[in-house]
C-alpha cells in the first residue's frame, strides 16, 4: 500500500512539474540563464497573484463560490513559491559569481 502511495504522489509530481505553467517558470529561474530575472519576474508575479487572490476572495465571499477558495489558495501558494525565489536567487547567483572568479583566476 505504502508502494502504491509513493508511486502515486510520484506520479502526480512530475504532472505537477511539467505541466503547470508556475513550475516550468520557476524551473525556467533555477537554470544560470534564467537566474538573473528570477527578482525582475518576481517583482510583478507576487503582487499581481496577490491581487489576483484578493480580488477572488472577495468572489468567494458570495453564498454559492465557496469553491474559489481553491484558487485563492492556489494564488497565494504562486505568489509565496514566486517569492521564495527571488530571495533564494540572490546567495545562488553570489556562489555563481564567486565560482566563475574562482574558475577565471
């Protein structure tokens, strides 16, 4: 049973992975090209997810959209996975800085 469970949330991992539109980006952020514009993109992708949420919870409020809470909840988790990003960027590009100096010298 616990082989089954690993091999199923496995599964919907890498549909999560390849196919979700934030995950490609952020894959996209990771590379040493994409690195750079990690801040840039994350400077417009937070605050416009957060918009996004604020504007569909207002919705949800409404009796009967109660099921928009999904996407309230899937635009904050955008916005803080967007977020994350851009302060983890910063110290990756530093070490890329250091180890090309060190490789130059």
């Amino acid at each position: 049973m616990l082989a089954l469970l690993w091999n199923l949330s496995a599964a919907i991992r890498g549909y999560l992975r390849f196919y979700m539109p934030t995950n490609r980006a952020l894959d996209w952020l990771r590379t040493p090209h994409g690195l750079k514009w990690a801040v840039p993109v994350a400077l417009i992708a937070v605050p416009g997810y957060l918009a996004v949420m604020a504007i569909v919870a207002q919705f949800a409020l409404r009796p009967g959209l109660g099921w928009l809470n999904v996407l309230v909840l899937l635009c904050f988790w955008n916005s803080a996975k967007f977020a994350c990003m851009a302060t983890l960027s910063l110290p990756m590009l530093v070490k890329r800085f250091v180890a090309s100096a060190r490789t130059s010298s």
